[in-house]
C-alpha cells in the first residue's frame, strides 16, 4: 500500500469499529488523507466502495461482542434504535432499499449482462445455485425463464445441485447467487458446472469474494450502508434488481417468441382466478 493508504490501515487495525461509526470523510480526517484514497483503499482490498467495506468490518468484527447494544447495533445498525417509532424504521427502510438499487444500478456491468443474457438465451440447459434467501432469488428467476422458454432449474440442496452440475457442458450456462460469495454449498455446486464445462456466472456483492473468483464473469449486486444485517431485503432487492435486468435482456433476444409463452401461461391459469 501507498503511505497515504497505510495511514488508513493504521486507524482500522488499531480501532476496527471506526468504519461503523465514522462517515467516509470523518475517516480520511482522521488518517490524514482524503475520502478519495479512502475509496481506493476499500477498492485495494477488494471492496466496490467505502459502504460495502463497512459492511465487511460490521460482519466480520461486531459479531463477537455479547452487550445487548452493541449485538443490536451490528445486527440492526447505528441508523435504527430500539426505540425508534414505527415512520422511524420505515423511512430508514426505503431509504436502504433505495441505496441499494441505485448503488446496484452505478456498479453494474451493462456489457456483462448483456453477455450473461446471450449465454442465457442460447444454452440447452441453465442452472442457479443459491442457499438461504439467495434460494429465492435462484427460484424467482428460474419461475421466469422457464416461462419464456429457457431450459432453467433452481437448486438450493447442495446434493441435487452437484448431481445437476456434474451433467452440464459447453452448451450450457450456471449461476451461483450469494451476497457475501463465500457461502460453500454455492461456491461447490458453481465450480462443478465449471468443471463439467458449463459457461458459469456470480451474483454477488463482493467482486474479490471466492465466488466472484470462480466464475468466468460476476455481476455485482450492491449492498447498502449497514442500516440492517447484510443478509437483509435490501440486499434481496439488489439481487432480483440484477436478475430482472437479465431476464429482460434474454426476453428480447426473442421477443415475440417470448411474448408468445408468457400470453399462453396466463390464458392456462386465467380460469384459477376468482372473478371480481
């Protein structure tokens, strides 16, 4: 590291909590440097941004200490009390959800996806990995590919995972959803289709994370700053803000095709529903 980036380390190894409670530029103040090098720093070491690196040092630091404040402000976030009224905990809501949408929308790769898309769109088979919540993101977008034609398939049990991934080839294209990209059972299920030969893509919000490393391209699905848990809704809509991107794209590549099968799923449950 450079000294200016050094000085920042510095203040982070002797106060690991300083992230949780300084603003990006009451952190530069305090090492000497400015909000700019603190940005290059969190890139440095693998981070997209000052927020997700917060996110990091709130995971990874704040889970030990057993205080009832400290566990709630690192399970919940400084932004949120206790005692907060309920139009309190909304706004700090939408304000998150709506952070983290648009810092999605700043980071993603529109060339990628549109590279991701195409893959999507001509492979025999699709396969998405995903455990825990990152499962229902895996389902939702598998719901809506198999109905504009897509061969896709969801798997959130590692052993039906692996036995999927061990069958796939060149032809065909998996994806592992993870917010940290660390969890094992995607991280496994992803590098056996890339083992079998299959075209394999990450979803996650850390671009150095072992998952982001495995696949042949990542796509980033940010996080916002650490007003709840990391393994929030925010970081839910992130993911499905970058799988919807990614399903409108492979539903253009045939578009009255597409068309086509969505009008004749709706006719074939419209008699389900209940009149007015």
């Amino acid at each position: 590291m450079s000294a200016a980036m050094r000085k920042i380390a510095d203040v982070v190894l002797d106060d690991p909590s300083a992230p949780l409670e300084l603003s990006i530029t009451e952190l530069a103040d305090r090492a000497g440097t400015s909000p700019a090098t603190v940005t290059r720093f969190c890139r440095q070491l693998g981070y997209p941004g000052y927020v997700q690196f917060r996110v990091g040092v709130a995971t990874d630091s704040g889970r030990g200490d057993d205080s009832d404040a400290e566990g709630w402000r690192i399970e919940m976030g400084r932004t949120l009390d206790p005692d907060d009224s309920p139009d309190d905990v909304l706004r700090a809501l939408l304000n998150a959800h709506v952070r983290s949408l648009r810092a999605t929308a700043d980071v993603l790769d529109l060339d990628a996806v549109t590279q991701v898309a195409l893959r999507i769109a001509a492979a025999d088979h699709l396969d998405i990995y995903g455990t825990g919540g990152s499962f229902a993101m895996a389902d939702e977008m598998r719901t809506r590919l198999y109905r504009i034609g897509v061969n896709a398939h969801s798997w959130g049990d590692v052993h039906a995972g692996l036995a999927s991934a061990s069958i796939q080839g060149p032809q065909t294209t998996a994806i592992g959803i993870s917010n940290s990209g660390r969890t094992r059972e995607t991280i496994d299920m992803l590098a056996r289709a890339q083992r079998s030969g299959a075209f394999t893509v990450a979803i996650t919000s850390f671009p150095s994370s072992p998952l982001a490393q495995l696949a042949d391209l990542s796509l980033l699905a940010s996080v916002p700053e650490q007003y709840l848990h990391p393994a929030d809704l925010s970081a839910k809509h992130s993911q499905l803000f970058v799988l919807d991107v990614l399903y409108l794209i492979v539903a253009q590549q045939d578009y009255s095709g597409a068309a086509a099968k969505i009008a004749a799923s709706a006719d074939a449950v419209a008699a389900r529903r209940r009149p007015d």
